[in-house]
C-alpha cells in the first residue's frame, strides 16, 4: 500500500532541458557582479578574462547548492504555485540524478577556481558553506535571512576582487552592504506580496508574518536611499578626483538610483515583482535602460 505522501513520477525519458532547468541558470545573472570590481578599476580584456573564469566557478558552486535545495524543499515546492513546475519537484528529472549532479558541479567549481588565486578559492569556499547554512537553516530566521542574502551577494564582489587581485575599496563595500540589504528585503517582500493576493496566510516555514510587510518595505526603502546617499558621498571624496576628469557628471547617477529604487520598491507592492530582484532587474526594460545610462554617464565622466 503506497504511503499518503507517495509521488508518482513519469519513468519515461528526461529531457536535456529539465537537467538544464534544474541548475537554474537564469540565477546565474546574480554571478555577472564578480565583473564589477574591475570594471570599476577600469581593469583591461586580459584581467576580464580571470573574471569570465569567476562567473563559471560561481555559477557551477550555485547550482549544486540550488539543486541540494530542491531536493531539500520537495514537500513544500510541490505545494507551490510556481515552485511545483521545478524539474524535481514536478517529478521530470529522478532524485537519484539530483544527488549525483551536487557533486559533479562542485567539482567543475573547484577546477575552474584552482586556475585563480588561493583567495578567491576561500571566497568560493565561504560562499558555499554560507549558502548551505542558508539553505538549511538561515532561510527560516527572521532578519538574519536577509542579512545572510545580502552578503551572499557580497560574496561575488569580494570573489571577483580577489580572481583579479584587488582589494575592494571602502565605498564599494559600503554601497554593496545597503544595496544588498535593500535587495534582499525586496526580495522577501515579493513573497509576502504573493501570499496576500493568493489569499493565502503567513508562510510556513519563514520567521515573518502578514502583517510585516510594511515594515519590511521601509526597511528596503531606507536601505535604497542610503545606497544613493553613499554614492553621493563617493562623489564628494579625492578617489573620484583621481578616477575622473568631469566627476560632477557622476551626481546623475545618485538620481538614477533614486528613481531604480523608488520603482523596485513599487513593483513589489504592486506584486510585478521576480522570485529574484537581480534576476528580474537584468530582464526589466526599465532597469536595463537604466544600468546603459549610467554605463554613458560613468564613460562621459573619465
């Protein structure tokens, strides 16, 4: 007699799509900010290309741990309205796979990070034992879940620095810690949002409640803002003298961040929101356009 919690799953052939979906690749996007430490030293092709090495080794590192928590969050991505269409989750790939790819992406990982420094290798490595306390347990901790999402997003800059040999400099950690926090928040709020238009109650499993919400919306918003007043002060300090020949053209950026802010912020509330806010920034138009113009005014100002 078949357990109450029994599954069947189709026996038949697994597509290459479905192993290609179970390692989420679109979350790969989040790894392109290993990239902008030396964007912002202005660092030539030959040290990019130690970055291009960076963003497969993260992204191969993130896989395994996506994978590992798939198999993890079976019973409640079934439940899911979105999540239950997952490959392992809908049944289309055996777990018995799921268990054998976690190895064998963290071996790629490895490889491809013993072609760097030994820094960056410690990087990796704090990401993916973070990632998985993450995963395991820090997802379920009220606050301390965003604060971990926000230095897990830390830890592709830091990562990218240390693949090039840089040290990151202190406005760049103090905008990344705002900028992170407010992202991670957005994204927290995004599954509040969800549940309220569902109709649904407090989420199981997660240290926040309904009725947080608009809490958890000022804290991103004064997150946001204080990322633009950062920027400001970046703007006012001798680094960007010594950078730049025209720094005052820099101030439009402190506006664009204002503006990106205020409408992420909005999306949100307005449930139009992404699983992932660095995920759905980097497909949204707006957001796009956005990044290009600050892409112009950063190059009109050396």
């Amino acid at each position: 007699m078949l357990s109450p919690d029994a599954v069947s799953l189709d026996a038949g052939t697994t597509p290459w799509r479905d192993y290609l979906r179970a390692l989420r690749p679109h979350q790969w996007l989040k790894n392109i900010l290993v990239f902008a430490p030396a964007l912002a030293a202005h660092a030539g092709w030959p040290t990019l290309m130690l970055c291009v090495l960076a963003f497969w080794s993260f992204s191969f590192c993130a896989s395994a741990v996506y994978v590992l928590n798939d198999l993890l969050d079976l019973r409640s991505d079934r439940a899911h309205p979105r999540k239950c269409r997952r490959p392992f989750a809908s049944g289309r790939v055996p777990l018995v796979h799921g268990a054998a790819m976690i190895p064998a992406l963290l071996t790629a990982s490895v490889l491809l990070a013993a072609a760097l420094p030994p820094e960056f290798l410690l990087v990796l490595g704090g990401y993916f034992m973070l990632t998985t306390v993450y995963s395991l347990y820090l997802k379920r901790k009220m606050v301390a879940d965003v604060v971990a999402l926000a230095v897990l997003y830390a830890c592709r800059l830091v990562g990218g620095a240390a693949a090039v040999g840089l040290t990151l400099s202190h406005w760049l950690q103090a905008l990344s810690i705002f900028l992170f926090l407010c992202l991670a928040l957005v994204k927290r709020c995004a599954e509040l949002v969800d549940r309220v238009q569902a109709g649904k109650g407090d989420p199981a499993g997660r240290g926040y409640k309904l009725d947080d919400l608009p809490s958890l919306e000022s804290m991103a918003a004064a997150s946001g803002y204080l990322t633009a007043l950062v920027m400001a002060l970046y703007l006012n300090s001798d680094a960007v003298s010594a950078l730049y020949r025209h720094p005052e053209r820099m101030w439009l950026i402190c506006l664009a961040l204002l503006f990106w802010v205020s409408r992420m912020i909005l999306k949100t509330r307005r449930g139009e929101m992404d699983d992932d806010p660095i995920v759905f920034a980097l497909k949204d138009r707006v957001s796009l356009v956005t990044g290009v113009a600050c892409a112009v005014i950063i190059a009109a100002s050396i």
